[in-house]
C-alpha cells in the first residue's frame, strides 16, 4: 500500500509499505478513507519532534471503514465507519486512570500513531486501543 513517510529531517516520501496487520487483541486495522495533515506533521518534517521515528507513516487525523479487529475488542466491528483518534491510550496507566490520556505511557499510547508508530497517511492504519 501507499504511505506517506517521514524518511529524514526534511524529507517526507510517498512509498510502498507492507499493509499493517493485527499486533494485539486490542488492535484494529482500519482502511483510510480521509486523512488531513496537521501541522504537527510539519513539526516532524522539520525536526521539531524529537520522539518521531524516521520510517513511520505519518497522518493522526483520519477516518475510515474498520477491516479487521482483534479478539478483545467489543466497541467497533468490521465495517464500521470510525474516526480515529489521535490518542490511543490503554486506560490502565496513571495519566490514562487520570484522564490525561495524551501523556499514556504505554508505546502504543499518547500521541504514537504518526509519530512512534505508523499513522493514517495511508491505505491502511493500525489503531492500537480500538475500543
Ligand atoms: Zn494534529
Ligand atoms: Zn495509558
């Protein structure tokens, strides 16, 4: 599939990546129908974003048709329209059991997809925390 790619401080590239396939029971795999760019993905382009990871597919605002979801997901389904949010968090963690889910400490969680995992500037993402 086609994923735009943050490569290098101030390089971004449209390559071909594998399709993202289920991690964990608690993922779900999406298929993009909008995505938009954010500043923040300007940020990482430019180098402002220290934790970004070069090789990850940008794009944290997206939404889509779910494909597939994991065994211990229960709020979504196969088909389903969703939005995706930009903070995946696991809801155990002491900033998620606060509500500051953005500050999630799980590696999946806070603001992890299009910056330390692959995001939605993509034909497909995989959503850490589905539910
Ligand atoms: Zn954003
Ligand atoms: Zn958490």
């Amino acid at each position: 599939m086609l994923a735009y790619t943050y490569i290098s401080s101030g390089k971004f590239e449209l390559i071909d990546k594998p399709k993202p396939e289920l991690q964990s029971p608690r993922d779900a795999i999406v298929r993009i129908t909008l995505g938009s760019i954010c500043t923040s993905d300007l940020h990482i382009k430019h180098g402002s974003v220290p934790r970004a990871v070069p090789g990850i597919t940008v794009g944290h605002e997206m939404v889509g048709v779910v494909e597939e979801v994991g065994s211990e997901v229960r709020s979504v389904k196969a088909g389903d329209r969703v939005t995706v949010n930009v903070e995946t968090f696991c809801g155990e963690c002491f900033f998620c059991q606060n509500g500051f889910v953005n500050n999630c400490t799980d590696p999946n969680g806070g603001w992890a997809l299009g910056c330390r995992i692959d995001g939605g500037q993509a034909e497909y993402v995989r959503v850490p925390y589905a539910d």
